[in-house]
C-alpha cells in the first residue's frame, strides 16, 4: 500500500485497512511495520539529493 500510494502516512494506512477489513489498527502498529520492512525504491522520484546539489553547485 506504501509503494503505490507513497505520500500517505501510517495514520492513513491504518485507516484504510481498518475501513477495508473491518478491524480496528492502532497507527503506531503500521509505523512500527513501515519502519522496519518498508525502503523506498531508489531512483524512483527523480534525482537524489546529493546528485541535485552538484548540479547546483555546479550552475552557480
């Protein structure tokens, strides 16, 4: 659900799957899962950070 949807947060998240499944699930469950299992794909936004600052550096 994170990777298709990756600007929602986990309050979000548990409300989904609570309003899909019909159980209740505490936000900081999701966060606790988020954090451990969950690492964006790499290069799947544009550049990085540090790729976006040499270029600037560069420019100026």
């Amino acid at each position: 659900m994170k990777r298709r949807n990756p600007d929602w947060g986990y309050p979000r998240i548990a409300a989904q799957i609570s309003l899909a499944f019909g159980v209740t699930l505490d936000k900081d469950v999701v966060r606790r899962v988020l954090s451990r299992h969950y690492r964006p794909i790499p290069g799947g936004n544009g550049p990085s950070w540090l790729t976006f600052l040499g270029q600037m550096k560069d420019s100026l």
